[in-house]
C-alpha cells in the first residue's frame, strides 16, 4: 500500500500541478478571447470547459497531493 500512496506522489508533484495550471489559466484568459474573437463558437466553449477542468483538476492534485 505503501508503494502506491509514493507512486501516487510523484504524479502529484509540484511541476505537474504548476502545469496543469498554467494550462488552465492561458485556455481561459488567453485562447478563449482570441477564439471569440474569430466566431469560433464550438471551439471557444471547449476551452472555456477544458480550462475549468484543469484549473480544477490542479486544485484537486494538489490537495490531494498534500494528504498523500
């Protein structure tokens, strides 16, 4: 169990967490303006979903990554 919980760890590191983060948040400041601005309508709430998902996802890591 032990050797699960330090695999599940270094998933979680800190520069995976920083990552998805980043990728969240350029999906939602950035991308996201330039797709509306080009009328692309299908591919401008995907990243608008998408970085939700990721900004989420890196919160979820990291406080999971804090009790692991």
């Amino acid at each position: 169990m032990t050797n699960i919980l330090e695999k599940l760890g270094n998933i979680f590191s800190v520069k995976f967490i920083v990552l998805l983060l980043i990728a969240g948040l350029v999906l939602l400041l950035w991308d996201r303006k330039v797709l509306y601005r080009k009328k692309m309508k299908k591919e401008h709430t995907i990243s608008i979903v998408l970085g939700i998902i990721y900004v989420s996802a890196a919160l979820a890591f990291f406080v999971i990554g804090r009790f692991i």
